[in-house]
C-alpha cells in the first residue's frame, strides 16, 4: 500500500498543508501513524477519505442541517464505519432529492399564481390591513415587514397612512411564500420578480436560479437549483469513495 506524507497529501488534493492537520484535528481522516521523528504518515485509505471529505464539504446548501449530515457522514466514515456513513449517505440524498422536489414545486405554484393575478374575480375589491394579510398567508407581520424592507413588493396607503394589501398583493405574497418556504434566498426571488416585471413570460426557472453578473455575493440559495443538483452529485460521488474505502481496508 502506498504511503504519503503531508506535503503529499495537500498537493493531491489541492489544500494547505495546514488543512491536512486542520482535517485530523476536526476527526474528518483517520488518525494517522507517526515516525520517530513525528512525521505524519498517510496511507491509500487516508488519501480517499481526503476525497471524500473535499467533495462532502463542497456542498453550499445549508437548509435542514444538510451541512450538519454532511460533516457527520465524514466522521463517521473517518473513524472506519462505513456501513453506518453509507446509511447517513442514502439518508442525505433523499433529503436532498426532497429539497430538489420542494423546490421545482415552489416554481410550479409561482406559474398557478402568475397565470391568475389579473382575473375578473369576486375577492378582487377585498383588501386587508397588514395584519390580516399576515393571517390571511400564515405569517408573522414581521416576515411581512421583512419582505417589504428587501423589496420584494411595495403596498401602497390610505390617506391616514395605514397599508391596504389587494388581492392582486396577496397573490404575489404568495408567491414570496411559497418560494420561501423550498428556501430560495430573497434576492433571488427579488431577482425573479423584478425580471417578471420586466418581461412577463421571462422564463421562471431560469430568472430565478441565474444570478446576475453584478451580484456582489452568491449565496447557494441564491442559485438554489443548481447548488441542489450540485449536492446531489458530489452525494453520489461520497457513497462510490465509501465503496471503495471499504473494499480498501478488508
């Protein structure tokens, strides 16, 4: 079997070598032997746990403790129980696969929503105050304040200065809504509405999973599609490194 010093280690897998320390402090590899003079010595299964563990932590997206899960299949893999970390593996991409899913459907109601707001209908003359809106939708008048404040939409007063929220408001708040709750990030969504506002049959999807190239700070729920689908790849690539490190050590 193939042995490798630090310096080895972090040129493969392209980090510091402080990292590669950083990793057996935090139990993400195995721990590793020692010569007399205190050298680390890494083998072929700590070589593939790096693997493992760099492509793990790839994963942007936080929600529900994905990250969390994440970390955990690492450790449990690094301490050699890898019936356990392929279990907590399979766990993670349902997870994931449920987050893909909630997502898609979140756009699929954005499109209901959009193809009614306009209709002759007769809620259309009822308006709310703020806090009936936010018992109307199920929030707090808080979210509704947030969301105002980021400007995802703007209600207009009465003369004594109190907000009236129409039916045509309600619809885009649920829209906001619903895509908050698959966890698309405000200035996506804010990104997909001012490109609605733009052009009414922008394409959805498309608008609000492509950050703009003047966006300062790219959050992974800001291109949440994407990052999911990223997950899920780097999530099938951690259960072949399971495989093999298990292969590896009988």
């Amino acid at each position: 079997m193939n042995i490798y010093r630090t310096i080895d280690i972090a040129r493969e897998i392209g980090i510091h070598v402080n990292t590669v320390r950083l990793y057996e402090k935090c139990n993400l590899i195995p721990k590793p032997e020692r010569l007399s003079n205190g050298y680390r010595v890494f083998t072929e299964l700590h070589m593939e746990q790096f693997k493992l563990a760099r492509a793990a932590l790839q994963v942007e997206v936080l929600q529900n403790g994905l990250r969390r899960r994440a970390v955990d299949i690492i450790k449990v893999s690094a301490a050699g129980d890898y019936e356990t970390a392929a279990d907590l593996t399979r766990q993670y991409i349902e997870q994931v696969d449920r987050e893909k899913v909630n997502a898609e459907e979140a756009i699929q109601i954005t499109c209901k929503i959009l193809s009614r707001i306009g209709d002759k209908i007769t809620e259309t003359q009822t308006t709310y105050k703020r806090k009936e809106a936010a018992d109307y939708l199920g929030v707090t008048v808080d979210t509704l304040r947030n969301w105002e404040l980021n400007g995802l939409f703007t209600i207009k007063r009465k003369e004594n200065g109190y907000r009236v929220y129409t039916m045509e408001d309600i619809q885009r708040l649920k829209i906001i809504r619903s895509l908050r709750c698959a966890n698309y990030s405000l200035s996506a969504i804010l990104r997909m509405l001012q490109a609605l506002s733009d052009d009414p049959k922008v394409n959805i999807r498309e608008a609000i999973d492509t950050p703009g190239e003047k966006d300062d700070i790219i959050k992974a729920c800001d291109k949440l599609l994407t990052s999911l689908n990223e997950a899920r790849r780097n999530a099938s690539y951690v259960a072949a490194q399971i495989e093999k490190m298990k292969k590896i050590s009988e």
